[in-house]
C-alpha cells in the first residue's frame, strides 16, 4: 500500500484557475488523482509537490502529513490556501 494525501482548498481570494474552496486532488507514488470533472492548478499541485520534497530526511509521506501542513499556491493576489492530510490506508476512492 502507497501513502496516499489528500490537498483540499481551504481559503483564497479568489482562483485564476476556477477552483473552489473545497476542490481536492489525491496523491500518491502512482501520480496525481482528481475526483471526476474536477480540475486543478498545475501551479498549486507544484507547489505541494515541492512541501513533500522538501520534508526532513527519512519522514515518511503519511508521517509528514499527519502534521496537517499548510501550503500555499505561489500567485501571491490569488492567496490560496490548502490543507494536505493523509488519508486512511485502504481508501481508495480514486480511478486507478
């Protein structure tokens, strides 16, 4: 089993690319997984793939985000804020 998180949109000030508070993406070892129809900045999926790159050596990916970080997508006016949690083993509600 991968280590799976989950980056929900939490608060902005308003999205350039048409998400909504709420809007998530999963990802995992195998890639990045969007719920159906739903789209999602390339920018802010860049900016929690460098977080995860960036946690302390040997921190697992689930153990990272156990913590609860927040990260931001890098368009400063846009302010948007996501929350990256781990998400259960065994859930698996994503297209494989």
């Amino acid at each position: 089993m991968t280590a799976r998180i989950r980056c929900t949109v939490e608060s902005m000030n308003y999205s350039a690319c048409a998400m909504a508070v709420g809007d998530h993406v999963d990802i995992d070892e195998r890639g990045v997984h969007l719920p159906p129809g739903q789209s999602f900045c390339y920018f802010a999926i860049a900016a929690v793939a460098g977080a995860m790159s960036g946690r302390p050596a040997g921190e697992s990916l689930h153990r990272w985000a156990a913590g609860e970080p927040l990260v931001a997508c890098p368009d400063p006016p846009e302010d948007l804020i996501m929350r990256v949690r781990p998400l259960p083993e065994g859930e698996d509600d994503h297209d494989t």
